[in-house]
C-alpha cells in the first residue's frame, strides 16, 4: 500500500495551468510519465542523422491512423463497391484526394523510414545486450507493419489488389496437409471476394493497428528503460556525472524536441513533394495496373507485389527445385560446420542435427516441393531478424568499431537486399533467377555465419567517451 | 562515416533502375494539349464517340464545369438521352450485351490513363498511339486491327476522321530465334481519305487524351499548384527548424 493520498497545496496566487496541473498529477502520474519518458529521459549527445527515423516512423503512424480514419468514413468495404468508393473519394470527396495520397504515399514511407531504422540498429548493433527486448519488439512492430500493408493493399480492389492477395494466400496452400484448408479459411472463399475483403477491412483498420499500437508503446517503455544505443555502442550510463546522468548525456527535451523539428521539417518536405508532384512514384507507390477493377477472370500477366515486399518475395521465387539441391547441400555443410567449430553443447548440437536430418529429408523432392520450401525460405528471411541479438557475437556494438572488412560484409548484404528487392519488381528471367538464388544464399549467411564473422578480425579499442565536436 | 555515405548514394540509385521496355509496339508520345478549348474539345469527342459503349463511371457530366463549360453548355451539347446534368457517365448498353456483341466488355474509361501507363510510357502516350494506329483487316469480326493491342475488339470508332488505312509489313529474321521470321511494321497505306488530314487528326486525338487524363484527375493542375505552396511553405519552416535546432545546441560542449 502507497502512502495516504494527499492533495498537493499551493499557494492561492499560483497560475490556474500550475493548480490545474498538480490536481491531476496527484490522480495521474502526467508530469512523470512526460519527464521519464521524454523531458527528462537523457539520451547519449552524439545521435547523428540515423538517429531521426524512429521520431519519423511515429510520425508516420500517426499520418496513417488520421488520414485512414477520414479514408473509411468514405469507403465502403464491398467488392462491388470498393473500387468506385476509392475513386469517388478521389474525385468527389472534399480534399478526398489529397487524404488518399497522403495515406498511400505514406504506406511507402512508413516502410523506408523503418527499413532505415533497422539499417541504423544493424549498424551500431542496437540490438546488443540489454536491448533485445526493445529490438524484439520492434521486430514484431515490423511484423504488424507488413501484415497491415499487406491486408491494406486488397481495399482497393484493383487488379494487383486482388492477385497479389490471391498468390500471397495461395502460398499458405502449400503447407503440407492443413494447407488448403487453411488458405481456405483465411480468404473465407475459394477466390479472393467480398468476403476476403470484409475480413481484410477488420484486419486492416481495427485488429492490426490496435497491436501495432500497443507493441510501439512496448518499444518505447523498453527503450526508456535501458536507454539509448549510440553511433559509438559504448554504454553512456557508464559514465555518470556529478548529475547522476551520463556525462555525454543530454535531456531529450528541447535538445532532441529542437533536433526532431528539423528531422520532420525535412522529411515532411520530401513527403510532400511526392505525395502533390508524383503520388504514383513511377509505377512504385501506386501500381499501375491497380487503377483496373479487379477481375477475377483476367490474371495480369506480371503480378509483383510492392516494393516493400520485393527482397522477400524474390527469395521465395528464387526457390525452385534445382536451387533446392543447393539450400541441402548448404544445410549440410552447416551442420558439419557447427560440429567443428561450435561452442555449443554436445546435446545442442545432436538436437540441431536430427533436425537438420529431418528437414533435409522433408527437402528430397519426393517428400515436399519446392513451392512448401520457397514459403519457409520467403518467412525465414524476415523471422531470422528476430534472432541478430543472438547470432551477433561481437566484442563491440558498433561498426564504427569493427574490422574494416566487416564493413565490406555489411556492404554484400544491404546491395543482396537492395538487388532482391529490384529482382522482386521484375519478370523473372533465368539469368535473374540465378542472381536471385546467389543473393538469397548471401542473405542468408550473412546471419547464419555471423556467431563465427562477428567475432573475427582486428577490433579498435573502444573510447571512454563518445565522439563528439561540439555544433 | 564514409559507408554511411556510401549506402546512402546506393539508396539514391533504387529509383534509377526503371522497368525496361516490354519490347511491344513502340509509344508516340502524346502532345501536351492542356488548354481549356482542347480539353473542352477533348470533352466532346469523348461523349460523342467514345462514351456509347464505354462508361466514366466516376465521372459527373457537371464536373465538365472545370473545364470552364457552364450547364446549359453542358445540358446543349453534350446530354442526348436524357441523362441529368448530374449524373455519372453511364452507358446505357448492358455487359452480356456488349460481350455478345464485341466478344468483350468495354472498360470503364475514368481511370484508363492512369492503368495504361507503363515503362513504355504514360497512359496518355499509350491512348494516343492506340488511337492512331488502327487499320483495315478483314480476318477480324470488326474488320479492324490495332498495332498497340493486336487483334483488338474494339473496332475503328474514328475511321470517318482518319480514313480507311491498311497496313504494310515485311518479313524479317527474327532476331531472338534463327530460322524464323517476324512482321515488322512497315508503314500505313491510306485506301480512302477521311474527313481531316493526318495532321488534323492527330490533333483531335491528342485532345481527346487530354481530355481522358484530365478525367482521370480532375485534381491534378490544383495538386501541382498546391504542392508548390506547400514545399515552399515548408522549406521556410526547415529552415526556421534548423536554425532553432542550431540556437539550442551551440551551447552543448
């Protein structure tokens, strides 16, 4: 039990906001949640420019929820309906225009400030020790994210609308079994139809973003917590000073208020010009062929899902049976490897190695198909982000840090990423498949390999303070 | 950082690398006619010779007023059977009719130019080529082909303007595959004149496309002016943030 609630006295000449203030900081803990969570959360002096994207990625969110909210009030989730409500809301609708490319220009954006974010925690291992929690949770944001684009993406109801839905679901089809039920049941219907888009609707403006919501608080309690990383890894709260804050530490409030008003001051800038001078980003943002109605007789003869979806999507297509032969043999050769060169204990390793035995099995052509491993390899690539806390085994946080060469490392995998993500938007050709599949393996072992690369090569010692010339 | 600059300059590149053409007939690329009296007249082509089989379902026959035509305009020239001023441009003929008919549905023509752009070119560019390169083939139902989109349904709604034309095209070695030959396009012959001269008539069409992409967007000259207020407007307040941002941590040892 806390101690007797007490109302705060002031004097009778103080200013009604202070009396109105303290009335409810005796009921609600107001003043303190804005001081711990942001006036008084002191946070390392030396962000750089990498440092923005998370304020961005909220501001984002906040874009989308407000103009989504005016969105439904015009739209009707109906597939007779839906593709004439987007058009009337573009036409008719007072400013309808300008919400909808607000709210389609920023689905993109949401995904570049993310992946921008991420790219950030990848490079000053933001993800270490004592931060997993905070990078988990994030990672299940990013989840929401694409769960939320995905279902979001079918409202339309235009021609890529409706086939990209249909080969997303369909891949769940090709779990052994319970598939054909299962993708059944998610798009209540045998096609893709009204009552795939009902549902889609619920998801898409209720369901996901209540978690999205509740997970970016998650996030943020867990940052607040432990405290920033910085673009040197080094602890700050090593360091404290007289204060009793870490001496290159500095109040978030104004310090990074002032600096975030200028991080959206120019991202706004850049929203904008995309959103009034080219809302379709040539073809990226707002597919061409989605200003068709969707027809469930005509399939478009190149269904490729949205940029943000591409890095992943071409490794599911990079998965054909021949590269099947390729994924054992690597599977094998990971085995072996981590009987010569683990850390692991012996009955880890016999556990990893039965597994292995039995996937390897369940990868034999006769067993499952390359499409059931193309789905696992498509989902694998997301889910093996959760894991970075753990794969990385580096004695420093951050890239500043590192061996040269690891530099190099990290520079094959965000050009793998970047050069999937192109191959996604394309045809498939056999030379593209085969970059495909070479990416897919770099990907790939960039993280499977990293518990034994991270470790390897000359580290620079680490300085005491951060890295700082004053402004 | 120098990777930092590095990846960024890469980031820089990813809209750089366009689709690559589809290899189909080449795309003219269409005149900017964006001039009220050529979109007016892009207006009127578009309800006498297009919107018979084709609808603009999200389209308003009143909203033409942005286009500086008043009502009784409107009601005058452009509403024959009894449609009110207000109503979407609907067509009055029935899909399994038109499927009967035609083999095929006419699209819905509110958005076309907006789904027909591609790396080959705008919509408008696509319309504007697809438009003037039909030619007589009597192996066709319709008596019609099309270079754009072969074997077409929709036949030649224009040939009084353009004429009858045939097409010439010679045999090549196809370049993908030895031993066999494709058709190349070789040029039109004109069997009998239309009503306009070539250059005439592609200035109609080019109207009409305008008129289609202005349809498509009604909004989007308000877009563009609008936009240029809002980048201003926040390249100030950039500005003013930057400053604000530099005021407060000069003080920051």
């Amino acid at each position: 039990m806390g101690a007797a609630f007490k109302e705060t006295k002031l004097p009778a000449d103080a200013p009604k906001s202070q009396k109105a203030l303290a009335w409810v900081d005796d009921r609600f803990p107001l003043s303190k949640l804005w001081q711990e969570q942001w006036g008084r959360y002191y946070a390392p002096k030396n962000f750089n420019v990498w440092y923005i994207f998370g304020s961005l990625a909220m501001l984002v969110l906040v874009i989308q929820i407000v103009t989504g909210i005016f969105l439904t009030m015009h739209y009707k989730p109906d597939s007779n309906l839906a593709f004439g409500s987007v058009e009337y809301i573009m036409k008719e609708v007072p400013w309808g225009w300008l919400v909808r490319y607000m709210h389609s220009t920023g689905a993109s954006a949401f995904f570049i400030v993310v992946y921008l974010h991420m790219t950030r925690a990848l490079m000053y291992g933001s993800y270490r020790k004592p931060r997993e929690l905070i990078w988990l949770f994030g990672f299940a944001t990013f989840l929401c994210l694409m769960a939320e684009a995905f279902f979001g993406y079918l409202l339309p109801w235009g021609q890529m609308s409706y086939w990209g839905a249909q080969v997303i679901v369909n891949l769940f089809s090709a779990i052994p079994v319970i598939g054909q039920d299962l993708s059944l049941w998610i798009r209540g219907d045998y096609v893709v139809s009204d009552a795939t888009l009902n549902r889609f609707f619920a998801f898409h403006v209720i369901a996901i973003p209540l978690v999205l919501l509740g997970l970016v608080a998650a996030h943020l309690i867990a940052l607040h917590e432990v405290g920033s990383n910085n673009p040197d890894g080094i602890e700050v709260k090593e360091n404290l000073g007289p204060d009793g804050h870490g001496v290159d530490t500095i109040p978030s409030h104004p310090y990074y208020t002032t600096k975030d008003f200028f991080g959206v001051s120019v991202f706004l800038l850049i929203y904008s010009a995309i959103v009034f001078f080219a809302p379709e980003m040539g073809g990226y943002f707002l597919e061409y062929n989605n200003f068709l109605p969707a027809d469930s007789l005509k399939t478009p003869p190149h269904i490729a899902p949205t940029w943000y979806f591409t890095p992943f999507y071409s490794v599911l297509r990079a998965t054909t049976s021949d590269f099947m032969w390729v994924v054992m043999a690597g599977l094998a050769a990971y085995v072996v490897f981590i009987w010569l060169r683990s850390r692991l204990s012996y009955k880890t390793k016999i556990a990893i190695t039965v597994l292995a035995v039995l996937v390897e099995i369940g990868m034999l052509p006769q067993v499952l198909d390359a499409k059931f491993w193309g789905v696992v390899l498509f989902g694998s690539a997301v889910v093996i982000l959760a894991l970075l806390p753990w794969l990385d085994h580096s004695p420093v946080r951050s890239i500043r840090y590192r061996p040269g060469w690891h530099k190099a490392v990290y520079g094959v995998f965000f050009v793998c990423f970047l050069v999937l993500g192109y191959l996604g938007t394309q045809l498939p050709t056999a030379t593209y498949t085969l970059i495909a599949q070479l990416a897919t393996l770099l990907y790939f072992s960039f993280f499977l390999l990293m518990p034994w690369w991270s470790t390897m090569g000359r580290f620079k010692p680490l300085p005491k303070r951060v890295t700082w010339t004053a402004h | 950082m120098n990777l930092t600059k590095k990846l960024l300059a890469l980031l820089a590149l990813v809209p750089g690398f366009v689709f690559a053409n589809e290899g189909t007939f080449p795309l003219d690329r269409a005149p900017e006619r964006s001039d009220i009296a050529s979109l007016q007249n892009g207006a009127k082509l578009f309800v006498n010779y297009c919107l018979n089989c084709h609808s603009a379902s999200s389209m308003r026959y009143n909203r033409l007023r942005d286009l500086g035509l008043s009502e009784d305009q409107i009601k005058g020239n452009l509403l024959f059977s009894g449609e009110k001023v207000g109503d979407m441009m609907k067509v009055a003929m029935r899909a399994d009719d038109a499927k009967t008919w035609f083999g095929a549905v006419p699209p819905d023509l509110s958005v076309i130019t907006r789904a027909r752009a591609s790396s080959a070119g705008t919509g408008g560019d696509y319309l504007y080529t697809y438009l003037r390169t039909f030619y007589k083939d009597d192996t066709r139902p319709t008596g019609w082909n099309n270079l754009v989109v072969p074997n077409v349904a929709m036949p030649h709604v224009l040939w009084q303007l353009q004429g009858v034309r045939t097409v010439k095209m010679v045999e090549e070695p196809d370049p993908h595959e030895k031993g066999k030959t494709v058709h190349r396009f070789a040029g039109f012959e004109q069997v009998t004149p239309g009503s306009l001269s070539q250059p005439e008539f592609d200035t109609q069409v080019a109207d009409l496309v305008a008129y289609m992409e202005w349809m498509a967007e009604p909004t989007r000259d308000l877009r563009k002016r609008l936009g240029a207020v809002v980048v201003l407007f926040l390249s100030l307040f950039a500005f003013l943030a930057w400053r604000l941002n530099a005021s407060y941590w000069k003080d920051v040892k």
